[in-house]
C-alpha cells in the first residue's frame, strides 16, 4: 500500500506548483488529499486538484461526510502532511497554534512527519515576526523545504520563492523512505 499525503495548501500564487506537485505524488502512486485554504482557491480551484489527486478537495471544516470532523479523519488517516505553499500567514497560525480553519485544526490533529515549503514576497520572508515563527515550527518538528532565492510575482528578486516541486517531491520521498 503507498503512502497517504495531505497536502494543505495555502493561499498564494505559487499553488500552481502545488497542483505539479500534486500530480507527480500521483504518478508515483501516493495518495494525496488536499486541504485548501479558501484564498487558495482563488488561485486554484478546486476542481484542478481534484482532477490532478482523483479526490474531493477538502476545505470546510464542517462536513457531514466526515462523522468524527474532517480535521480528525483526514488527520489519522495520512502518513505525511505537506503544506506547500506554506504562506506567512499560515505559518504565523500554526506556530501560534491557532485552529480557525479546517488547514490549520487538521495541522493540531496531526500527529505524523510534517512538512513545509513557505512561500511569500521577500520583504514578508525578511521580517524578524516571520523568522520567529518559521524557527518555532522547525523546533516543534516540522521539516523545512526552502524558500529559495529568484524573481517573485511582487516584480521583485529574493529569498521567498516557493521550492520548485522537484525539490519538494524528492523531499517527502527522503521523509517517507524506511
């Protein structure tokens, strides 16, 4: 049986590499649920990762079709959770441990390998606020993936750019391997 991914994706431009690297998880033989944000589906819809993964896209945090909450079934039922792109804003919720959505309450209820790949403009990447909050989560045991360094959506070049899903792919495969 292959390896069951959560992938949570956040609002910013770079979801569109989370939809590669969605695609790749599949072709390799994951299985990848994917936990959108509400501003990530204003980048992404959801029919483009439920077309990519073969699944429903989850982003509600009240769903009938999960009977114990969709942040407990999906939480237990993952080997690896992955939120890429992981957005200063998400990772400020979840290094505060705020649960305010099904992304965030299902990051609480996980209790396996995490992973994150931020994403955000370089003068966000560069604030003191920020460090801290990326420095809390690799202490309480999230791996880090990136950012890199290039040109940016804002017109700007620096460090903030998503890791290109190759990177992040070969990543979770480093994580899951025996």
């Amino acid at each position: 049986m292959s390896a069951e991914v959560l992938l949570g994706v956040a609002g910013g431009v770079a979801s569109y590499k989370s939809a590669a690297l969605c695609s790749k998880l599949v072709q390799t033989g994951y299985g990848v649920t994917v936990i959108c944000t509400e501003s990530a589906k204003s980048f992404v819809g959801a029919a483009t990762f439920e077309a990519l993964s073969g699944r429903k896209v989850c982003s509600r945090i009240f769903d009938a079709s999960f009977p114990l909450g969709p942040h407990i079934e999906l939480a237990r039922k993952a080997d690896l959770m992955v939120i890429a792109p992981a957005t200063a804003n998400i990772i400020g919720r979840i290094a505060n441990g705020i649960a305010d959505d099904l992304l965030s309450t299902t990051v609480l209820s996980f209790t396996g390998r995490r992973l994150f790949a931020p994403s955000m403009n370089v003068e966000m990447w560069n604030k003191p606020a920020v460090a801290r909050n990326v420095s809390q989560m690799v202490e309480d045991g999230w791996d880090l993936v990136g950012p890199d360094a290039g040109w940016q959506s804002c017109r700007e070049s620096g460090t903030g750019r998503m890791s290109d899903p190759e990177e992040i792919f070969a990543r979770i495969q480093d994580v899951l391997s025996p």
